[in-house]
C-alpha cells in the first residue's frame, strides 16, 4: 500500500506543484503533448527521485503519458511531505516520507521494484542497483539515472559484466550538467546554508571540496556573495581551471586550518575527516552538496566528539575534545535538498524535459538498445535547449548555407 505522511497535506502540496510547473515550461510544453499523444500508454515506471513540487511536475507529465508511476525517494530526508500527498491524491503511488529509516528508504524503493516496472527512473542508482542485486532486472526494459555518481556507479555495473538493460545517462546531457548541477547546486547549497544557519557569508573563509560541475557552481556563487573561496581539488586540470578561475588552491590539510565554512562537492568519501576536523577552527561550519553522508565523515565526528546536540533545525552542533565546537548541516547529507527545496524549478525544467524525451526515446527503441549506459541523444538536448530559449524569449542566429560549407571544408 502506498504511504505518505500525512493526506491531509495534498491542498498544500498541489499548490506547491502549481507554483513550480509555471516555471517549467519546456516540461509542460512537453506533458501538453504526452496527453494528446500517450506514449507511455500502459507502460509502469519505478521511480527513486527526490520527492520534491519539480519531481511531481515530471511524475504528473508520465501518468499524462499514460504510464502508471510507483515513486520512491533518493534520499531519505529530502521529500517534501505535501507534495507526496498531493501525488498520491493525483493516483501517483508514492512511498515516501521526510525523515525515513534507512530500512524505511529501501523498502520504499523496493516496493516500487516489486510494481513489476517496464522502465526505472533514478537518481543515485539505488533502484537500479537494487533491481539488479535482487532479480527484477531482468523483466526491465530500460532506465534512466539523474546524477553524476549514480551514472558512474551504472559505469561500474557496466564495467563489471552485469548491466543487464540499457539505462540513459541524462545526468551527461550538455542541457542538464551544465545547467543544474552548476547553478542549481550552486544557488541551492547557499540557500540551504542560509535557511539552517542565517550567517553573514561576507567575508568568510568558505572552502569548496571539488571543482567539478557542483563545486564550480558552489565556488562562483559564495564568491558572489562576498567570500573568500577557496578550492581542494585531486584532480590537476579542476585544480588548475580553479586557480585561473581565481581561486586559492590548497589541500584539505590547510583549508582545514582556515575555513570558515566547508562544502564537499565531489561524489567521493573521506574528504573531510577526523585528522582535517581536529586542525579546524572553533564555529566551522560542515556541508555536503556531493552525494551521500560520507563525504564528510559524520562517522568521524560522531566517534570524536564529547557532546553533540541540535540548536536548529539541520543545524548539529559537536564540541570536540580540544573545547572547540564544530556545526553539521543537514546530517552531512545534502545541504540544498534537505535543508532548503532543492534546485529551483527554472533548472529542473531542463533536467527533467531530458528525462521524460529519454523515457519516450527508450519506449520507441523497447528491444533494440544495448543493456549499456548510453548516453541523451543530441537531438533531445538540442530540442530541450531550444524550447527552452523560445520560453524566455530569446532568439539567436542560424548558420547560412556559406558559413555551414565553410565549416565543413579544410581548403585554405
Ligand atoms: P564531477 O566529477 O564533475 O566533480 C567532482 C570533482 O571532485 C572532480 O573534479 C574530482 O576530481 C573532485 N574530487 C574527487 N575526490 C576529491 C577529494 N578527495 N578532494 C577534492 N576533490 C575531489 O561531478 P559533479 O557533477 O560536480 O558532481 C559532484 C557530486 O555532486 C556527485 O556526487 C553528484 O552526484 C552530486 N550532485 C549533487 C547535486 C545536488 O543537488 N546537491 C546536483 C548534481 C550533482
Ligand atoms: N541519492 C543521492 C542523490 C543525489 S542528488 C543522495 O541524495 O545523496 C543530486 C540530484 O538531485 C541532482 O542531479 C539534481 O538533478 C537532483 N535535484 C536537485 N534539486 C532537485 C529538485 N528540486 N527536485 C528534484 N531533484 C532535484
């Protein structure tokens, strides 16, 4: 049976979902057509998705499409509890509530395998992994995966012999990393920072673990509101483009000693540990805007620290055996999901406009694709793109036949 926290909550949440689909046009532009159309028509879709007011968005354009939607969360803290309400009064059959147990998050995922799914939707390769380890892959005829570490973890899969149906890595295409994990993290992380904490970031030291897409976006915006960033990196090419970016470059034994406030960024483990908390100064602030709560060792903290206690909301404090106190935010899981509503609807639009075209991409090929990740086709980020420009009115330049001959041609 499907379960949220409370059904009373589905007024609320529906206008919620209202307020993000007027700031989603290319989605809606595409639901317009999934209703005249119905390319899912009969098709069962599982998926692991944050369950936020854009999630419900795409959920509603799918079941316009004429599929039937089990939906489970990607994380456990992340669902926005009216939302999943006014999903389930929609007939979305949602499984999802804020402030799951990890035994609760995966039976939640679960229960969405056991619907016997065509197509998985996923965001961090849970489900996906999960179909796989437990036998229901098998009857699945593809997937769709959101983020960088659940595409690299299908990669692994891959890698390993035992992908068994082909999964569209939509995290890759140019209109959803470039764009959502850059500004939406980028925004978002400081909304989530600002809501749990309300400091001043003028003026701090503020260090950013990971140059990648999300440690880009986070690094540009903290300097924009006034802070003196700084970047760790592993990798020498992020390292160098932060540096010619501006930024200071050092490693985390360092940054440890002078940051006011952390955010990891890179989809690792261990990059803020007991030996980088025990240099830090006495009020640092911890965040993770990466991917689960390794990124900062929140098992660290809890084996050093004396005392810990909540003094807001998402906002933990530990007092150390050296008397100083540091502050974790959102239980070291991500900082812009939990602790504010995720990336802003405008950003989602694009990042979701790819998932529902690579759903009806992968219906149209049902039996003719490889079981690989594979990646967006270009004629849908390019379309997700145009619709897009039309939607903010912006116009641009075609080639001319001159110019698209001389592009092709190598004589001097
Ligand atoms: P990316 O691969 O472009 O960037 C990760 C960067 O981290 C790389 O440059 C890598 O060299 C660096 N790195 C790895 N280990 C490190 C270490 N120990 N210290 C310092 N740097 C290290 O990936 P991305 O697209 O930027 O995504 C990063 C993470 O954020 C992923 O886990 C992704 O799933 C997640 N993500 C989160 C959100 C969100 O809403 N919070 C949005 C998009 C992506
Ligand atoms: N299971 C992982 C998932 C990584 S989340 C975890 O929670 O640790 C990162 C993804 O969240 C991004 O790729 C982004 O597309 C998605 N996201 C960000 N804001 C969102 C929002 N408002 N609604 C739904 N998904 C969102």
């Amino acid at each position: 049976m499907p379960k949220v926290k409370d059904e009373g909550l589905a007024g609320k949440g529906k206008d919620s979902i209202e307020w993000a689909r007027a700031h989603m046009p290319v989605l809606s532009e595409i639901a317009r057509r999934f209703l005249k159309e119905r390319p899912l028509d009969g098709l069962r879709i599982a998926a692991s998705m944050h369950v936020t007011k854009e999630t419900a968005v795409l959920m509603l354009a799918l079941r316009d499409g004429g599929a039937r939607i089990f939906l489970s969360p990607s994380n456990p803290l992340s669902t926005q509890d009216d939302v999943a309400a006014a999903l389930a009064e929609e007939g979305i059959e949602v499984y999802a509530w804020r402030g799951m147990s990890e035994s609760e998050y995966f039976w939640a995922i679960e229960e969405c395998l056991k619907a016997d799914p065509d197509f998985t939707m996923d965001d961090g390769g849970d489900l996906t992994v999960m179909a796989h380890e437990k036998g229901y892959a098998e009857r699945i005829a593809g997937g769709t995966e959101e983020t960088t570490t659940g595409v690299l973890r299908l990669m692994a899969l891959e890698r390993d012999g035992k992908l068994r149906y082909p999964v569209i890595a939509v995290n890759n295409a140019e209109t959803k990393r470039n764009f959502d994990n850059v500004y939406g993290t980028g925004q978002s992380t400081i909304d989530g920072i600002l809501r749990a904490t309300n400091i001043m970031i003028a003026g701090k030291w503020f260090v950013v673990a990971g140059y990648g897409y999300v440690g880009r976006g986070i690094a540009n915006r903290a300097r924009g509101m006034g802070a003196k960033v700084i970047v760790t990196e592993v990798d020498p090419i992020r390292a160098l483009m932060a540096a010619m970016d501006g930024f200071i470059v050092m490693p985390m034994r360092e940054a440890a000693k002078l940051g006011d406030i952390f955010v990891t960024a890179t989809g690792n483990s261990g990059v803020i540990k007991a030996e980088h908390v025990s240099s830090m100064k006495d009020g640092a602030i911890l965040a993770n805007a990466g991917h689960f709560d390794v990124e900062v060792s929140v098992k660290d903290l809890e084996l050093m620290s004396l005392a810990k206690r909540d003094l807001r909301e998402n906002l933990r404090e530990y007092l150390l055996p050296n008397g100083k106190r540091v502050y974790l935010l959102a239980e070291g899981r991500l900082v812009n999901l939990v602790a504010a509503e995720g990336h802003p609807s405008e950003v989602m639009d694009m990042s979701f406009a790819n998932q529902a075209l690579s759903i009806e991409y992968l219906v149209k090929e049902r039996g003719k694709l490889p079981a690989k990740v594979i990646p967006v086709p270009r004629w849908i980020d390019s379309e997700v793109a145009r619709i897009k420009l039309r939607s903010m009115g912006i116009e641009i330049d075609s080639l001319t036949k001159e110019q698209e001959e001389y592009l092709r041609s190598w004589r001097i």
